[in-house]
C-alpha cells in the first residue's frame, strides 16, 4: 500500500508550539500538508503569551523544506478561532484538517475549585474547539471534505481526581465530534477523537513515573490516519498512547424493561439492577436516533 501523504491539503492545528501538537505539525508537514502552527506562546495554566513557541516549529519545518505559517491567536475566543482558520484560508485558501489540540490545566479538587477555574479551562479546551471547528466546518462543507480530530482524555472519559474541568471539557468535545460527524456525513466529513497519553509539558511530573516510552510521536501516528483520506471511521474515540492504540466507545446494555400499563416502581427498579447494568448483549448507538429505535425495540418485545 502506498504511504499516507497529505499533499494539497491544509492542517490546523492548535496549541502546536510544544508536545503533542508540535509532533503533529511536524508529521503533516513531512508528509506533504501545509500547515498553520496555531500557539498562544502561554504557561501550562494558561496565562501570558508569546510568538516564540510557533516560531520555532514553524521555522523547523520550513528548514526540513516543508510548508507553514505561525498564527498565535487564542482558541478561547470567537474572534480568535475565526482568525485562526482565516490565517489558513489567507496563506493556503482552504482548510481540510482540523486538530483541536490547545489546552490548560487549572487542577483543584472539587470542594476547592473557583468558577474561575471551572470557566478558562472550558473555554480553551471546550469553546476553543467550537470557535474553531466551525469555521473550519463551513469552508469544509464547500469543498465536501474535512477531517476533525479532537484531543479528549481519559479523565473526561473515565474521570480524573482534582480534574473536574478539565474532564468535564473533554468529555464535552466527545459530544462535539459525535454530532460533527453526524452533520458532516453528506459533505465527507469526518470527526474522531482520541485519548491520548504522552509526555508533554502538561504531563510531565504527572506520567513521569510510569516506566512507559510516552514520546508524542506514537500519538500522532493515529492523529494523522484519522486526519488523511485512508480514513472513513467518524464518530470514534481512541485511547492512544506509549505504542497501544484501543478502541473507545459508550455501549447502550440490552438492560430491563416492563412496559406494563401502571409504571415501574422504585422496587422493581431495585431488584433488577443487575440485569439493568448487565452488559452482555450491547450496542454501541451511532446516533442518538439509534439509542432511541433501540429502546423501542426493547419495548415492543
């Protein structure tokens, strides 16, 4: 089979001036993209700003003899997302890859967490990939092509102590990417989502430890398949990370049911709880139309 290549296409990619997405750009420009190195040049909690970041990538690209420009406005923002795909549409006049990359971290235990902190970590992780994305979604839809991808985590996915935000965001960009690809199913654009695990500078001291080779590269090797034209999955999620790559899906259980006229009490409830959390026999709802017409099946049964 031939390589993956991504000649003639222009990748997006946020929060490329370090660690996962300064791996990305890296890659796509290797293999022939034109991209633009979004960075906002902060801290890890977000505060401050600077060129530098996507300087360095940008000009280490240019060196390997690749194509791209820097852009260093903030996801965070409306205005900021919109001039981030206009900076592609500027240089390249297209954008068929999206990465939604950016993030911070802003980690407290519940009981201790300000709304403050609650409020910046959504709106770069969480908004960031909507001001973005929809943009990107609109020129994607005139050249009926595009590819998403998401980066969620398993602390959203499986939950995190002292990460509240930053779970809630992420699990927020599942749902984002699941309708994605439910609306860009007619235009040949798809919308995926991984989990990843590698050491970055929001890691390190977190991952250290763990005796695993978590270089960037092994996540961005899935991230560019599910960006280039190999790939026809959309609605997915992937735990990605230290050379493991794994399926990731919310399943709807064949569960209890009793549609006797006169309800269900909370008794029966509780005495078939088993059988309600029982996961022998699940699906995995593409919609949630497809959760419902289940339910249904399950009622006429």
């Amino acid at each position: 089979m031939s390589d993956v290549r991504f000649d003639g296409r222009v990748a997006v990619i946020t929060g490329a001036g370090g660690g996962l997405g300064k791996s990305h750009a890296l890659e796509f420009a290797k293999r022939g993209a034109q991209v633009v190195v979004n960075d906002l040049g902060g801290s890890v909690d977000g505060q401050g700003s600077g060129s530098s970041a996507a300087d360095v990538v940008v000009k280490e690209i240019e060196e390997a003899g690749g194509t791209a420009v820097a852009n260093y406005d903030s996801v965070a923002t409306k205005a900021g997302g919109e001039a981030i795909i206009q900076t592609a549409m500027d240089n390249f006049g297209q954008v068929d890859i999206v990465i939604n990359n950016a993030g911070i971290l802003r980690d407290k235990s519940f009981a201790k967490m300000s709304e403050d902190e609650m409020t910046l970590v959504l709106d770069v992780h969480l908004r960031g990939a909507f001001y973005v994305s929809q943009p990107a979604f609109r020129a994607m839809k005139e050249r009926n092509y595009g590819r998403f991808v998401h980066t969620a985590s398993a602390a959203g996915v499986f939950g995190n102590f002292g990460q509240a935000n930053y779970g809630a965001a992420k699990m927020g960009l599942v749902g984002l990417s699941n309708v994605l690809a439910q609306e860009g199913v007619k235009n040949n654009i798809k919308s995926n989502v991984i989990a990843p695990i590698a050491m970055t500078r929001m890691t390190t001291g977190i991952m250290g430890d763990m005796g695993l080779n978590l270089d960037p590269g092994y996540v961005t090797s899935m991230v560019a398949y599910l960006s280039s034209e190999a790939c026809d999955l959309t609605h997915e999620i992937f735990s990605v990370g230290a050379g493991r790559y794994a399926r990731v899906f919310v399943g709807l259980c064949e569960g209890y049911t009793n549609g006797a006229e006169g309800g269900v009490s909370v008794e029966e409830v509780r005495d078939n709880i088993e059988q309600i959390r029982n996961p022998d026999g699940y699906v995995i709802p593409g919609s949630a139309a497809e959760e419902m017409m289940a339910a249904m099946k399950s009622l006429k049964e």
